[in-house]
C-alpha cells in the first residue's frame, strides 16, 4: 500500500459536502436548509412512496447470496451502466458468511450481470483473512470501485479477521487493497470526491469483538481515509484519521456481527447507525476534522429506529435507514424528528426481521432500492 501526499486542497472537497449521501452516489444529494421558524414542516420524503417492486435477482452465477452493500451508478464506465444498481454479496453459496466474493450490477429492467468474481488468492495486496464483501461500497469517478472485506474462513465469527478495502477498477479488476491497524472489519461506507482527491468514511467493527464472545464492547470506529487519483493510476491513500470511536458493536451467530452501520455525510456532518444502540449520532466538521468526536451528537435514539443498518440522506437532508430488527424504513430530520415509517419487508419471523442491508436513492432521487436479503433480490420503494 502506498502512502504519499495529494495536490488537491481539502478545501476543494469540502464544497461538496453537501453532495453526497449514505450509500448513494457521490452528488447524490444537495443541501438543505433548515425549516424556517414558524414554516411548515416539509412532506416527509417517504410519505410520497407507497410501492414496493421486486427489481431483480442478486444471485450470480457462482451463488453468492446474502446481498449487503447497494450503489446506484452514476456514470458510465468501463463495465459500469449509469443507473444500474451495484451490489455486493456477504455469503457464498453454501451460505456461509463472510465469504462472498462477487460485485453485481442489477439494471432497472431487472437483468443481472456479474461486474466482478474477486478471487481471495489472486489479490495485489494484503487483506488478512481473505474477501467477504460488505456493505462498504463505492464508486469514486473514473469508475473505481471499493468495497470492503470482512472476511471468514468458515462463516462463523470466532474466524472473522481485518480484512482491507479492496479497489477496482472500471473493468472490474482488484487494483490495489488498502489494509493497516486502523481497518478492522470495513462495514459500511460513504464518500465525496472533488478535483482527483476523495475522503472515504468507513466504519469499522472488530475492535474487540471476537475476543469479547459475544458481550458488547464500546471500541467500534469510524475512519477517515483521505485518497488521491491521478491518471489510470488507482487512488493513492494519503491519510488515516480516526474520526468516530467508542460505538457498542458484538458478534451475533446470526448477523456475524453487530456495531456502527450505515453512514451519510450532510453539510460536512456524518451521520452514523448505531445499530447495537438503535440510535442515530452526528459527528461534525467530518472532512476537516483531526481528532475523535467519539461516538458524535445524538440525533434521535428509539422510537421506530430498531437495529438501524444501511443509510441515504435524502435530497433535503433527511436520514433514511432500514432496520434490522424489523422491515421498516425510517425517515428522521437532521433534528431528530422521526418524521415517518414504513413497512418494505414483512417476510420471516419477526416479519421483516434481518431481511433488510444496504439502499440507495435512484438517480432521480424519487425512489429508494434496497437489498432483501430473505430473498436475495433488490427491490424499488417507489
């Protein structure tokens, strides 16, 4: 792995702070204002989405299941279709997690096809433990896509390692893996990009939690990582900042393991899904900063929020998550507010329980794709 100095101000990323949003693409969202005192209260976002549509299979040809991180691309690129969905699988076809290795595109027509099959042996750099893909999923420009390992030898937490971010490029070839001290079980992800530099903000959550066996420990992260692309080169990391730390995260025999998820970055705060807590935080100044805000502002805790996990801020600025305890999506203002709730997954026992990862606004920003896990398909909230 490479480390050097990039060109590019922080400066120049920070106007766009307000452009990207949770696990949408870079730009996805634009700022917003807060209501005026004595305004009305805008419409909730999802009070204008009533249908949930089945969009295709996520199931490669190897069958990798279990399909966890989702991005809507946004332009063309080698393999990558603009307003195709990206998906990444945790399970292989034995089911067993943390051992997923496959990228799939799903169209809006609902046709599949396999952008990447990572092969664990066959990787430019180090990622301890091997490939297990996430819900850490991006697409920076110039179609570099990184997606993050949380890797197992046997689907079984007490197996889990590090793991890495692993980089590819347009045409689906791992270029490059990003691992050190600081990435610990890469979760989930989010970034802005501007003028060749990009800051990733991933959440980390095994910190402790293997050798805690199954009791909660307060040492989940959130990391900075500060990129740099020239060229057809692969991005270059240039800086790791511990931004967020002190999250609850545990292992689960279920879930493989539980801690800080979904992230979506706002007017240069960083929202966070405490997922143990069901509770929503801010940290502030989240591309300038140089320290730890810790576990960050609470924003809302309880109510409709029950094992928050993936997350996309909404063109205004409200905070969307589903849940892993049960089928809903929750719409919450930057101020707390819970604003509305809906059910988009009543399969299983509890219904919809578990069944719900990733999501990601379209690019018209009027619909929300989500990754069914019960299923193994993408569905729209339309």
């Amino acid at each position: 792995m490479r480390l050097r100095a990039c060109p590019s101000a922080l400066a120049a990323v920070a106007l766009t702070v307000g452009l990207t949003a949770g696990a949408t693409p870079a730009g996805a969202a634009t700022p917003g204002a807060a209501t005026p005192a004595g305004a009305a209260e805008p419409r909730p976002f999802l009070d204008r989405l009533n249908t949930v549509s089945l969009v295709g299979s996520t199931v490669p040809a190897n069958g990798d299941v279990n399909p966890y991180g989702t991005f809507t691309i946004r332009e063309n690129a080698g393999r990558l279709r603009r307003g195709n969905v990206l998906v990444s699988n945790f399970n292989d076809s034995a089911n067993l997690q943390g051992t997923g290795t496959t990228l799939v595109q799903v169209a809006p027509d609902g046709t599949l096809s396999t952008f990447a099959t990572i092969d664990p042996g066959a990787l430019p750099g180090p990622c301890p433990g091997g490939v297990g893909l996430t819900t850490a999923l991006t697409v920076l420009p110039g179609g570099w896509v990184v997606v993050g390992s949380l890797p197992t030898s046997d689907g079984t937490s007490a197996t889990a390692q590090a793991g890495c971010l692993l980089v590819l490029d347009k045409h689906g070839t791992v270029r490059e893996t990003i691992a050190n001290d600081a990435i610990n079980g890469p979760w989930d992800m989010t970034a802005v990009s501007s003028d060749g530099r990009s800051e990733l903000f991933v959440t980390n959550v095994l910190n402790g939690t293997v050798a805690g066996g199954g009791a909660e420990v307060d040492q989940g992260t959130v990391l900075r990582i500060s990129l740099c692309t020239e060229g057809d080169e692969p991005p270059v990391p240039m800086a790791f900042t511990e931004i967020g730390s002190g999250f609850p995260e545990r292992t689960d025999p279920a879930a493989l393991v539980v801690g800080p998820t979904g992230v979506g970055l706002h007017d240069g705060t960083l929202y966070v899904a405490d997922t143990v807590r069901s509770r929503i935080t801010a940290i502030p100044d989240a591309i300038t900063r140089t320290d730890s805000a810790g576990t960050g502002r609470l924003v809302t805790s309880g109510g409709n929020l029950n094992a928050p996990l993936g997350m996309a801020i909404t063109p205004r600025g409200d905070i969307l998550t589903v849940n892993g305890g049960d089928g809903n999506i929750v719409e919450t203002t930057r101020a707390g507010r819970q604003v509305a709730t809906k059910t988009i997954n009543s399969e299983g026992t509890p219904p919809g329980a578990g069944a719900l990862f990733g999501l990601a606004l379209d690019l018209d920003h009027d619909a929300v794709y989500f990754v069914n896990d019960a299923d193994n398909v993408l569905d729209v909230l339309h």
